[in-house]
C-alpha cells in the first residue's frame, strides 16, 4: 500500500546508480506504484552516461553523476555503493534533496534514521541532515517479519542463519552464478571472479569482510542494525550469513527467544495482521514459502515454518522470505519516499 501525499504536489526525483540491478528495480517500482513525480533523472557513472534505462513505458537517458547538479532536486534515491554516497550523498542534501541511500555509509550515523517503511515510518520525519538510510536486505526482511512479536513479547535473543542470493552481491554476482552453471555443466574449469570460491552448486559463509571478533561485518550488520530499527541495545543477535546459488531472494532461519510465551497461534495471527507480511505455512510439501515459488519478483516478506522450539521454553522457530532487490532494496527506498512525499 502507498501512502499518497497530503496534496497533489509532485516531485523532482532523482535515481543514482539508475544503471545497475537496484536502480533499475527502483525507476520500475517508482513507476508501477504511481509515485507522484514531476520528473525522474537517471543517474550513474561516466561509464554509463547515454545509455537508456526504463522508466514505466518511457526510455530515459541516464546522465553523468560528476557533472550533474542537484539544484532543484527533491527526492534522490542513491544505489550506486558506499563510495558514492559518501561524496555526493551530503551535496544533493546540501542543495535541498531529501536522500534515501541504500548503501551502509550513513546507517550507524545517530543523526540518520535507519527506516523500514513498515517497522519504523515515524523516523522518516527525524532526519536532521536530510539523509534516511535504508537497512540492509538481510535486516530489512527479518525486521518486517519480526515488528510484530516484538511488539507483543519482547524478543531478547535472535539467532539467525541468512541463505541469500547471488543478485546480493549485484549483477556481477548474478552473471558469476550463470555462468560457472553453464562451464559446470560443460564439464569445464572454472575460475571464482566475484565470490571466494565457486558459487554454482555450492555455499559460501562468508559475506562481506571478516571482523576480529570472527564474524562477517554483513553479519554485524544483522546485530547493530537490528538494535537501532527496533530501537532496543538490549537485543542479542547471533548471526550466521551464507552465500547461496539461488538468483533472486534471501531466505533465514529464524529463531527468537520472548521475555513473555508466545504460542505458535499467537504468532501466526499476530504476522497474519502484519503490514508487509504474508504467512504460508501448511505442514504439507510446499507449504512454506521459497525464494523460487513466493519472493522472486514479489513484495511481500513470506514467513512460513513457524513452530514452537521445544528446547526454549520461550523460544520460536520461523522461515523468512523476501525478494532482496525489491523490498530488501527498491521497493523499501521508494517506500520511504512515498512517506516523504505524504508530509506535503
């Protein structure tokens, strides 16, 4: 569900990094969801200035970020890697943009809300440098499942294993699993560009780089960003993130432990009425949500799997499943927009 602007006013909207796999999802997000735009700008690198991206029916060209100027821009939707946002996140919010940023650069910064358009809308209005960081897709779809029976029972402990998909690691990671499928099946060698070992047929756990404390920083992302969205430093999270050869979809194996008993009814019924969630969740074969049959290309963060975990006397087990590119990604930067658009 959009959430419309106050008035008819529309909006300057610019998209950076309009030429890689979030980008894309985001100029196509912005068009199937009628965001109330005056004009859409695609931006991206040098490299890729002139080129033609889709926006609805229409073909934009996208510009060269270094030489365009955010002067009258109003809403800028930055995927283009930390790097960029860096340095030209602060310019357009300098020249007036409220910027919606998808890479990590500003998500641990306390005057930088961390928002997850169905957990936390009311941090949209709280951002003292005009910048709203967008979480990470691993945090984000675990956050919307969890909301909920955080809400009603407070969950003192997560653990958490991530199986998420290549289309993370962008589209380069996307053209590595194709490709090593096709050499693999050509009985031919194959030589890992993008991740630390073959990707096809195989698991990886490991994600991003490794930390003293011997986890991954893509899985110390899953603990400090958890904390700051719901809000509660108190929350401990014991994150396992693996890479899996599947294109499109994050999946986790989620178990929580409440201060207060939730029963699997209780749960259901309480991610039954959530906002962003579809429960799927029949004790028969493909009853449960998979990155294949529910996420790829869906909106929605599919929870299935949920059961009582019988060695925790307060301890729930549950499956969590979203499109990583869309609402781990686009879908929740231009829902953060809508929100921006509907103070007016």
């Amino acid at each position: 569900m959009s959430s419309k602007p106050a008035s008819n006013r529309r909006f300057k909207v610019a998209v950076v990094g309009a030429s890689g796999a979030v980008g894309e999802t985001m100029l196509s997000i912005l068009a199937e969801r009628e965001f109330p735009a005056s004009e859409v700008i695609a931006l991206a690198s040098e490299r890729s200035a002139g080129s033609l991206v889709k926006y609805g029916n229409d073909d934009i060209m996208v510009q060269d970020l270094a030489t365009f100027d955010p002067a009258g821009i109003e809403i800028a939707l930055f995927s283009a890697g930390g790097g960029i946002s860096k340095e030209y996140g602060p310019k357009f919010a300098a020249a007036g943009a409220v910027v919606i940023d998808n890479s990590s650069t500003f998500r641990y910064d306390d005057d930088v809300p961390l928002v997850v358009s169905e957990v936390n809308p009311e941090q949209v209005g709280n951002r003292p440098r005009g910048i709203i960081a967008n979480p990470n897709c691993s945090t984000m779809q675990l956050m919307v499942a969890l909301k909920p029976l955080h809400d009603a029972a407070k969950i003192e402990r997560i653990n958490v294993a991530t199986y998420q998909s290549v289309s993370g690691a962008g589209r380069s990671g996307l053209e590595e699993l194709g490709i090593q499928t096709g050499q693999l099946l050509n009985f031919q060698e194959i030589a890992p560009k993008k991740f630390q070992a073959q990707i096809a047929f195989n698991l990886i756990p490991h994600i991003d780089d490794f930390q003293p404390n011997g986890y991954t920083k893509e899985e110390m992302k899953l603990v400090w960003e958890t904390r700051k969205i719901l809000g509660d430093e108190a929350i401990q999270v014991n994150p396992t993130a693996v890479r899996v050869p599947v294109f499109y979809g994050h999946s986790e194996a989620v178990n929580i432990e409440t201060r207060d008993k939730l029963s699997v009814e209780q749960a259901r019924e309480l991610l039954e009425r959530a906002p962003g969630v579809v429960v799927v969740d029949e004790h028969t074969p493909g009853g449960y949500p998979t990155p294949v049959t529910h996420a790829s290309g869906s909106d929605a963060v599919y929870v299935g799997r949920i059961r009582e975990d019988f060695s925790h006397p307060r301890g729930l087990n549950l499956w969590v499943v979203s499109d990583n590119i869309r609402k781990g990604a686009a879908l929740n930067a231009v829902q953060i927009a809508e929100l921006v658009a509907s103070e007016g």
